[in-house]
C-alpha cells in the first residue's frame, strides 16, 4: 500500500504489474483492512471480519460483505490469493 497525492492505493511491486487500470483506491477502512491483513500474514474472510467489528461499531453481516467484497478486488487484482 502507498499513499498518493493523500489517497492509499494497492499496487503490485516490480515494473512489470505497473498497469494504471488496476490501481485500488483505499478508503480509510479498507485503508486499515489491507494493514491487518498483512499484519495477520495467512487470514481468511471470517479473521479480518472479525477484526473489523472489534475496530469499528459496524453489523457483523455488512462487515463480512464488505470484507467479502474488499478481498475479491484483492484477489482480481492477483495481490492475494
């Protein structure tokens, strides 16, 4: 994660994943998903919803959709896996 122009952004390392089309943007939250998920090393769904609703005053089933949603613009991008 990098922070551009004030905004966080996930981009791949290397000159070879360097496609502009395929930049997320971050907000504060997701901002603070991407951290723990790299903090957490190996996390699933079920952790970093977990770790959302200890963070943050936020239904459990919309923070699992959210994280759900967040983890697959992850993976699309083939940051994760």
């Amino acid at each position: 994660m990098r922070t551009v122009c004030g905004e966080h952004v996930i981009v791949g390392e290397g000159l070879g994943t360097i496609d502009f089309g395929k930049l997320i943007s971050l907000n504060e939250t997701a901002a603070w998903l991407w951290k723990k998920a790299v903090e957490m090393g190996d996390f699933d769904v079920e952790q970093l919803t977990n770790a959302l609703c200890e963070e943050y005053e936020v239904d459990a089933e919309q923070a699992r959709q959210d994280v759900i949603k967040m983890v697959g613009q992850w993976q699309e991008l083939g940051i994760v896996e």
